[in-house]
C-alpha cells in the first residue's frame, strides 16, 4: 500500500543513511522499523520497548583516515559535494 507522510529532515536524513548502510532501499527499511515497533509494542514490559538490533558487518578493513564513513560523508556519496 501506498502511504504518503511528512518526517522532520533529520530523521529522514537519517533513515537514507541507514538504508545505504545496509544496502537495503529505504522503503524497505521503514517497513521492517514498523514491523518491529509493533511487534515490540505487543512485548513491552513495565512501558519500555524492547530495543532493536540491526545485523552487523563482517569483513572489511579500519578506514583510514578521512575515509570514515560520517554521516557527512554519506550524504556527498550519496547526494554528491553540492549539497
């Protein structure tokens, strides 16, 4: 189904991030957030969710430096130098 909704920039800033981090598009990433906040919902205990965990990297090299992948790095990967 489709849904059309606002998100404060930030958090939509962040959530491309995040789907570029694991190589999944970002619709598929909102989904599985929603999956699992409902699904934590039903588990809550005492008011507190469960926190979520995301699957770790194997492999790879430490970057050097001015490699790093900071979220401003991200974003001029992804959106180019300009913005």
């Amino acid at each position: 189904m489709k849904m059309t909704f606002e998100l404060p920039a930030d958090l939509a800033r962040q959530l491309k991030v995040r789907a570029a981090e694991e190589g999944v598009k970002l619709k598929d990433l909102v989904a599985e957030a929603c999956r699992r906040l409902l699904s934590a919902s039903s588990k809550e205990v005492k008011g507190k969710p469960q926190s979520l965990s995301y699957p770790k990297l194997k492999g790879g090299r430490q970057a050097k430096s001015g490699e790093e992948m900071t979220p401003d790095r991200v974003a001029e990967v992804l959106w180019g130098s300009g913005e």
